[in-house]
C-alpha cells in the first residue's frame, strides 16, 4: 500500500491520465493526490468523473483543498484531490 502523487499538465489527455491511475492503482497503491493549477483545474475534476465511471464505487474523494500559491511573484490557483482506492 503507498501513495502517489500526479500533476496535472496540459500536456496530457484526460484519458493518458486515468489509464496513469488506474496503472497506480493496479501497483498496490490505494492513494493517489492530484494536483491541478489554474486551468486545469477542470481537467481534473474531468479526469475523477471519468475514472468514477470506469470504476464505481470502488474509488472515492477522501479530501480535497483549493487555494494559491505564490510562485516566482505570480499567484496560481490550484485543486487538490485525494482519491482512495479499495479494491473488491
């Protein structure tokens, strides 16, 4: 059991991000934390919708925090997510 952490970029698809956590999760790992700044911060609640569909209830939000953060003079928006894992 552990826990990962993934950033969320515009670089990546909805679905190259859910395969990621899927693949996590198939690890052993039960605890993932996204993190998304600004404007993806609607990928990212794309990206749990999508993984609920895939896996039901076996996956839920333990937590979540949204805020700034000041980074080199600029203050970025961010959304956390803490999603849980339990296996059948």
């Amino acid at each position: 059991m552990g826990e990962a952490k993934i950033l969320v970029g515009s670089r990546g698809s909805v679905e190259e991000y859910v395969l990621q956590l899927i693949v996590e999760f198939n690890r052993g790992v039960n605890k993932v934390v996204l993190t998304a700044f600004n404007d993806n911060m609607c990928k990212l609640a794309d990206i749990y919708a999508s993984l609920k569909e895939r896996l039901g209830d076996r996956v839920s939000i333990e937590s979540g925090s949204t805020g700034t953060r000041r980074e080199r003079g600029r203050r970025r928006l961010y959304l956390e997510i803490t999603v849980i894992y339990k296996p059948v």
